[in-house]
C-alpha cells in the first residue's frame, strides 16, 4: 500500500510565516500620508485623544511601526499630522467650493470669503471634537498645511482685501476664534470623566442671591429659556471680528 506524503508541521508554519509576511510588506507598499494620518483620525474620533499611540495606529493599519516610520518617526510627528489632516479636510472642502462656483466667490468681499472659510472649518472641527484641541494647540507648521493655506491666501488676494502684507494676520485670527469658539462648544471641561461631572449652571444660579441673580438675568436669559444657539453666536462674534478688522 503507498504510503501517504505527510505535511511537516514546521514547512507548514514557515508557509504561514512567509505569507504573512508578504501581506504586511504589500500593506507597507501602499501606505501613504494620507492613509496614515485619515486613520489615526479616525482613531481619535472612535476612541478620544488619548488612545491615540504609534502602537495603537500600527494595529489599525495592519502594520508594524516600521511601515511607517518614514511619515510617522515619533509621537510629536503622528500629533502634527492628525492636526494637519483636520485642516486639511476643512481647507480642501472650502477650496474646492471656490473652485466650483468661481463667479460667486469672484465678487465676494475679503470679509465674506473669510466667513465662508471660518464656517467651512467650524463644521469640520465639530464633525471631530476629539481632534479639536489638538487643532488649537498646534500651529500651522507643517508643509501640507502651510501648502494650503497659501492657496487660501492666493485667492483673497483676488478679492480686493486691501493689506496683502496683513492677510496672514487676519487668517491667523479667524483660525484661532473658530478653533476657541469650536473648543466651547463641543470639547468637555478638562478633567470631567463624564458630562454627569460638568457643573450644572442651574445648580450656581440656584445659589446666588437674589440680587445678583437680577443683574444677571439680561446675561443668561436666553440660555435659562433654551434660546441660545452656539452656531448663531459664532457668527455674530465671527462678523464683529471680521467688520472690526483694520
């Protein structure tokens, strides 16, 4: 009777090897920026800031972390690249709106053409409010955000914005208010472990004096009956920054 060719368990378990090392080399081939730094947001909206690590991104990935040591040497780098891929997305989708609708955006004022900009990033930044203070934290530095902005700062320049030397200030200042005004809004008290630990308002103006309490009626009138509205608030301050802006 001929015998039956047995496996060795040792040629089987090198084939495995090899395949798995084929696969993560491939996944390593095609890693770019972007998918690095898409992920690792993505990571920080799933899990918060703070579960963000190379180690962490590596398993996302599918990767060692030297597959991308190239784009990603350190925890400083993968923090700067988070912050980039927010602004990215935000001046990317600002742009490419200019670009569809160039007539309208041509006979803007500079004023109008940075509010569109200031709301496009808002919206962005509330759609990650775990990356907020991240964006707020760490300055326009990087190449890619640098690149950006010079096209956003290109096409004011069309608008008739009168002090070309002063545009990167204004920029500055409407970056800086959304991403404050953002961090407000959606970003919880340092510290708190849940909203259950965030301090009631309710309970201080429960506390005060009736004295004060009717000084500061004018002042939290609207919020007691439910009227305030984050979104309208950001706009009217984002308009007086703007008008105000000489």
């Amino acid at each position: 009777m001929p015998s039956k060719s047995l496996k060795s368990p040792a040629g089987s378990s090198a084939k495995n090897a090899t395949k798995s090392l084929t696969k993560t080399s491939s996944k390593s081939r095609t890693l770019s920026k972007k998918k690095i730094f898409s992920t690792a947001l993505a990571l920080v909206d799933e899990k918060g800031l703070s579960s963000l690590s190379l180690r962490a991104l590596g398993q996302r990935l599918g990767v060692s972390q030297a597959a991308f040591y190239r784009h990603v040497p350190n925890k400083s780098a993968l923090l700067e690249g988070v912050s980039e891929e927010v602004l990215r997305r935000a001046l990317e989708s600002f742009i490419s709106g200019i670009e569809r609708n160039t007539e309208v955006y041509g006979q803007m004022s500079w004023q109008n053409y940075l509010r569109a900009y200031a709301v496009s990033l808002h919206d962005t930044l509330l759609q990650h409010p775990n990356a907020i203070m991240l964006v707020l934290t760490h300055p326009i530095s990087t190449p890619g955000q640098l690149s950006l902005f010079a096209k956003m700062l290109a096409n004011l320049s069309k608008t008739g914005f009168s002090a070309p030397l002063d545009m990167l200030g204004i920029a500055t200042a409407v970056t800086v208010y959304t991403t404050g005004f953002s961090a407000s809004e959606a970003v919880p008290p340092v510290g708190s472990t849940s909203e259950e630990d965030a301090p009631s308002l309710s309970e201080a103006i429960e506390s005060l004096p009736a004295d004060e309490l009717d000084s500061l009626s004018m002042l939290i009138g609207d919020i007691m009956e439910g009227k305030w509205n984050f979104s309208t608030q950001f706009e009217r301050g984002l308009d007086a920054l703007l008008q105000g802006w000489k």
